[in-house]
C-alpha cells in the first residue's frame, strides 16, 4: 500500500512580551499567517529584542505563530555537494516550497513526488532560479506524456517562447524524452520503464541536457528567458519524480578572504569585524554590522558560517536602506531550539525571515560549519539551510521604503550583524548574483 503524505497546520496564539534587548525593529508587525495562492506556506510573526535603537521604550508585539508546514527529517547532501552549492528543491517527504497550477493528484509516495490524473497543469517551485544545474530522477509509466519545465511562469502559455519544456514521452512522439517541445527534437530511443535521471545546466542562452550521463541535446535561445520556476508536468499517464536538486551558477565572491575590500564598516559600533588568519570574516561582541558596498534587488547569496558558542545570535539582513542600521528583511542565524527540538526554534530559527516567518526546522548545529542559500525574487523569498529548504515567504505588506515596515522591491545592501556582546560568529566562502531580468513579459 502506497503512503500519501497529507499535510496539517496548528496555529498556537500567545500573550504578548516586552523587548529586552537584541535585533527587532521599532516596526509594528504584522499578522502573516494566513496561507494564501501566493504563499502556500503559512507567514509566522516572531518577537524578538531590539537592535537598532536600544535607548527608546521597549516594544510590545504579539506572540509568535509557530511554524505550520511539514519539517521532516532533512535527506543529507554528501559534503561534496554541499561544498559545491547544491540545494534540494524536494525533501523527500512533502510538497514544501512547491504550487500546483491545476487540479491534479499531486502526492509524495515512497519518497517521489507522483501524478496520474487530474487536470493538466503543472506543479511549480515557488521560487524562481536562473542560471543552474537541474539534477532530477523520473520514471514515467508506457504512453506517458510529461515533462520538466524550465524558466516557465507559473502557467506558460507556449512551449516555443515563454518556457522551455523538457520532455518525457516515448520515442514515438514528435518530441521524445530528452527534447525541447517546439524547439528542438533530441536523436535516439531512450523510452524506459526505469529510474532514468535529467542533468540539465541552464546558462545564459544555453541549455545542456544529459540523460543517463550521456549529453543528448545542446541548445542556445536567441531570446533567452533567463528567469523563472521549475514545473514538474501532468499531461497525460502516470509519472514519478525524486532526488530533485539545484545547483545555482555564476555566484560572485562578496568576501575575498583577506581584507574588507567591497564593505562599509561602522568602527563607532561596538562590534569588531575582523578577517582571521584562516580567510575567515569573524565578527565579536555587538551590536553592529558591516555592510556590503554593493547593492542587491533580486538575487541568490550562498555562505558558510560558524557559531562559536552555543545559541548565538546574528543574522544577515538583506534589501537595506544603504547607510541606515539594519533596516532590511533578516534571514536569521540562531541554531538553539526548545525542548532539544529541532521543530521548535527558540529564535525563529536559522533561515527564518526573522518577525516574518520562523524556519520550519533547525537544521543547523552550533560549533559546526554550515551552509546556507537565500534567494529573493519580488516579493517572494526561501532558504536552505545544509540544503534543505526551512522558509518559503512571499511579502503581501503594502510597499514600503523600509523593509521592516513593508514591502520593499528596491535594491538594497546585504549587512551582517554583531547581535550582542556575547556574539562570536564566523564566515567564509560567501557568493552572490544578481538575478537577470526575465526575457518574456510574463512575471514567473
């Protein structure tokens, strides 16, 4: 018997608390916890102490929502890959950081993501990417018609200009598996009853697909779309999908290991930024920041980082006002949990939009190296932490300059935080890119 996965939210409500000291804004918050089409996931509100302006009254906010999704336990990438940047955009369990665009049968059965009937539509990630390698498995049943999509909207309209549509169908069909539906039309019989496995690069106007580890098709776009989601396709038959992994391309080094060459430092605050001996950015005591010289819209960052003490507290803010004191969105770093309960983070969570949306699960641990990816795009916002996507956060506020207050779709600077005098926290290997802007009018 096949094991469907459901999901299940609770919401727990709580008294409000006074502010004693930290990283929260002056901002009043707002309430984010209602799942919505663009927000599959439920918006959670954290409180959390002041950091840039300790001198006024303390803030009383609400008390947090708890996270409602799904955190099962995170399907490890090896050292390697982790090293490399790859990200699971599947964890193997539940639907998390995915949206359907039609009424079909989408379910996780013996760790694959599974459609058989329904309307034909697409299951998409709500995030979008651009330049990458796509690692997927799919089996696909006799007389299946289904297929990968790349760089698409949520629901494309044509194959030939708005996405780009990865086949799967048997050798007979005018666009086999291992083609480009209306565009290109890949040589050889590849029809199977299993496992097979994609690795697709998608870079600039480039299109590389590997089926099996053998290269069968290349193909450069004229007009290439260079943003958008990945959608998992019902057509028509029984397909299967697993191990879904990304790997992000053309990151840009934001740190360069031996000085703060690119990055505004604020000697008046109390926190030390230093570059140790091993190429490490080390920051002490707090609070303070440090500020990238250069500005972000829409973008993908990756970074390691090291706590070297227990439940320590930082964060990396992200879409400042360049020049002012961490006003940003803040994608959080704080590994402590309650109860020794990694589904319960103390402080939102590494990886949580922290008074936004806790992280749905502590991955990381505190006196280890970790790993963590954050991507933006618009509104919408999600993090992997190890690999494993704990955030999924799409901001609805009406627009605002200041990012704690509302939303802010302009660029803005990346600032790493002091929280603290107990801060001593480390960072290496930290990489970004500006996402391009979508070739088709048509916002993904």
């Amino acid at each position: 018997m096949f094991k469907r996965v459901t999901f299940s939210s609770a919401i727990l409500l709580g008294l409000a608390c006074s502010i004693l000291s930290g990283c929260s804004s002056n901002e009043t918050p707002t309430n984010q916890d209602s799942p919505t089409a663009k927000n599959p996931q439920a918006n959670a509100n954290k409180k959390k102490s002041p950091a840039a302006e300790p001198e006024k009254p303390a803030v009383t906010e609400p008390a947090a929502t708890e996270p409602v999704a799904p955190a099962p336990e995170p399907v490890p990438l090896s050292e390697e890959e982790l090293a490399a940047g790859w990200i699971r955009l599947f964890d193997g369990s539940t639907l998390f950081g995915w949206q359907a665009n039609s009424d079909a049968n989408w379910q996780v059965v013996d760790g694959a993501i599974r459609v058989s009937q329904g309307t034909k539509g697409l299951l998409c990630t709500t995030t979008p990417f651009s330049n990458y390698v796509l690692s997927v498995e799919f089996r696909s049943a006799a007389g299946t018609n289904s297929g990968i999509f790349l760089q698409t909207p949520l629901s494309p309209k044509d194959p030939a200009s708005d996405c780009y549509e990865l086949n799967i169908a048997d050798s007979d069909n005018p666009f086999p598996t291992g083609s480009l539906v209306k565009r290109e039309k890949a040589v050889g019989n590849f029809d199977s009853a299993d496992w097979q496995r994609y690795e697709v690069t998608v870079q600039g106007d480039t299109l590389t697909v590997v089926l099996d580890g053998k290269q069968v098709l290349q193909y450069s776009d004229a007009k290439p779309l260079h943003r958008g989601r990945i959608g998992l396709q019902l057509n028509e038959g029984l397909v299967e999908f697993r191990d879904i992994k990304l790997k992000p391309l053309q990151l840009e080094p934001l740190f360069n290991g031996k000085d703060l060459t690119g990055w505004k430092t604020y000697p008046d605050m109390a926190s030390k930024f230093t570059v140790t001996e091993e190429g490490w950015l080390n920051v002490q005591d707090g609070r303070g920041q440090l500020e990238t010289e250069r500005m972000l819209g829409d973008f993908v960052l990756q970074l390691q980082c090291l706590t070297h003490a227990k439940s320590l507290n930082s964060g990396i803010f992200f879409r400042c006002i360049p020049g002012d004191v961490m006003m940003g969105y803040e994608c959080q770093i704080h590994n402590g949990m309650k109860d020794q309960d990694p589904l319960k983070p103390e402080d939102c969570g590494t990886g949580g939009f922290f008074r936004r949306q806790d992280a749905r699960r502590v991955v990381a641990k505190d006196l280890e190296w970790f790993h963590q990816t954050l991507i933006v795009n618009g509104p919408h916002m999600a993090t992997w932490v190890n690999g494993y996507q704990v955030s999924d956060w799409t901001d609805e506020r009406p627009a605002h300059e200041n990012p704690r207050k509302g939303l802010r779709l302009e660029a803005g600077t990346i600032m790493i935080q002091g929280h603290d005098p107990t801060t001593n926290i480390s960072f290496r290997n930290l990489m970004a890119s500006e996402l391009p802007p979508r070739q088709s009018e048509t916002n993904p």
